[in-house]
C-alpha cells in the first residue's frame, strides 16, 4: 500500500509539535556556566618549582608547541672540600595554544610533575599570537587546578610516605629527649 500523499509532512509536523511543548535543554554559555568533570581538560599550568628544565616536554610534543629556554648556573658545594655542580635555571616556558593540539603527552611524559590540567577554557583571545601563554600566565593556571582525588582509605600507605613517617617520629623524638633531660635538672 502506498502512503498517502503528505503523509512525511504530517508526522514531521507532529515531531515538531512534540517538542515545542517540552523544556528547552540548552544552556545560555556567558549565563549559566557548564558543570564540567572535576578533571576535565582546559588549560595546561605549570608548577614552576618542579620543572628541572629536562626537556622531555618540548622533544615529545608532536606539535613543537613548548618553547624552553634556559641557562646554566653554578651550584656551590653542598659540604667543604666538595665540588662545585651545576644546575639548568629556566628562563623561558611558553606554550601556543594556537598549536597544542591538547593530546596531554607533555603532562604524561614530565617526570617531575611540573605541568598539569587545569580545568579553565575561557582563554580565548582577539589576536592569535597573544595565544602564546609565557611562564606567568602558566603559573596563574596553576592555581586552578584541582587537588588529586583522595586516596582510597583500604589502600595501603605509599612506602615514600611511611619512610617520612618513620624519619619524622626519629626526629621528634630525639628532639624530645633533649628538651625532657633539660627540663629535669632545673
């Protein structure tokens, strides 16, 4: 049997119908900000204090969006009669947002967890070479982003953790003892 002419318009009317009468879903952006994941990604920040200058970053990103510049300064001996070492000091951390193609490789690769997500994405600019964040403006990003999720309570306690435990009961308690024999003699 053939459908009746006009039959394709009439129920394209009814859909319509349909969902005219219902609750619009759609959020007014500038208005109502989204609900996003707590560890969504939007913006990469960068702790400044754990970055040793390694590298890895820059040499893994498939865009060659990180731009690192550093320089070399001389360490003085930790005790006498020892030798001087040097250290990488950083000059320059940039990343192009107009290049990252947000793949988060340079976040995995860090060894020293000096870059992470921030959950900020409103950092559209008018002009695209002011999408070039220096380190400043990375640091700022930093702010934003989320403590870790908690650790599991039936989880057993990292070996680092414990090993600091132990050091700082030592420490407390040989601190103690001094400060109980002086007590007793006055």
């Amino acid at each position: 049997m053939a459908p009746l002419p006009g039959s394709g318009l009439a129920k394209g009317l009814a859909v319509t119908l349909r969902t005219m009468t219902r609750k619009s879903v759609t959020a007014q952006y500038p208005d109502a900000q989204p609900d996003l994941p707590p560890r969504s990604r939007g913006v990469i920040g960068l702790f400044e204090e754990n970055c040793t200058v390694c590298m890895l970053c820059a040499r893994e990103c498939p865009d060659w969006c990180i731009y690192i510049d550093s320089h070399k300064e001389t360490v003085p001996p930790a005790a006498p009669g020892g030798r001087e070492r040097s250290r990488n000091v950083l000059d320059r951390f940039a990343i192009d947002f107009a290049l990252c193609m947000y793949c988060g490789i340079c976040i995995e690769v860090c060894p020293f967890d000096a870059l992470f997500w921030s959950p900020e994405f409103e950092y559209a600019e008018t002009d695209i070479h002011e999408l070039t964040h220096e380190r400043d403006k990375l640091r700022e990003w930093m702010w934003t982003v989320p403590a870790p999720p908690a650790l599991d309570p039936a989880a057993e306690e990292p070996k680092e953790i414990a090993a600091a435990r132990k050091t700082a009961e030592k420490l407390a308690a040989a601190k103690a003892e001094p400060d109980e024999a002086q007590g007793g003699s006055s």
